[in-house]
C-alpha cells in the first residue's frame, strides 16, 4: 500500500486467500486482508494508471482481474 498508494495500512484480520491460475501460465496467489489506513488520500506511484474509492454494489466484476472477482462478488459487485 505504501510503495503503490502512498499510504500505510495496519493489518487487522485475514479476510480470504484465493488461488488461481492463468491461462497464459501465470499463478498467483492473493491474501485480501481487512486493514486501517493511515489517510484516505492516494499519493500514487507512476507505475499506477489510476485509483478511486468505489462502494462494492458499484464493482462491475467483469472489470476486475479474474483472481479478484470471487472476492468481489462475496462483497456485492455487479455480474
């Protein structure tokens, strides 16, 4: 969150881990962790196109990447 946001996150709790799989051969593994933020405010890298706040029911998760989208869903995203 610091090195991409600019902001510090204290972690609090373990939310979910998801594992996927690519079809271009990429593996990941995500762990979604419930945090507080120091500031609201974004300061973001220059590798970061953009960010915003975006309630879940605002989440259309066809706009999300694939490894995201369980999560997402479980959280009240579109589609």
């Amino acid at each position: 969150m610091r090195e991409e946001l600019g902001v510090v996150a204290t972690p609090h709790e373990r939310l979910q881990s998801v594992r996927h799989d690519y079809a271009h051969g990429t593996h990941v593994e995500i762990v979604f962790l419930r945090c507080t933020l120091d500031s609201h405010a974004f300061r973001l890298a220059d590798e970061v196109n953009a960010a915003r706040w975006q309630l879940p029911d605002e989440i259309e998760v066809a706009q999300v990447l694939e490894a995201d989208r369980e999560f997402v869903r479980a959280l009240g995203a579109r589609g």
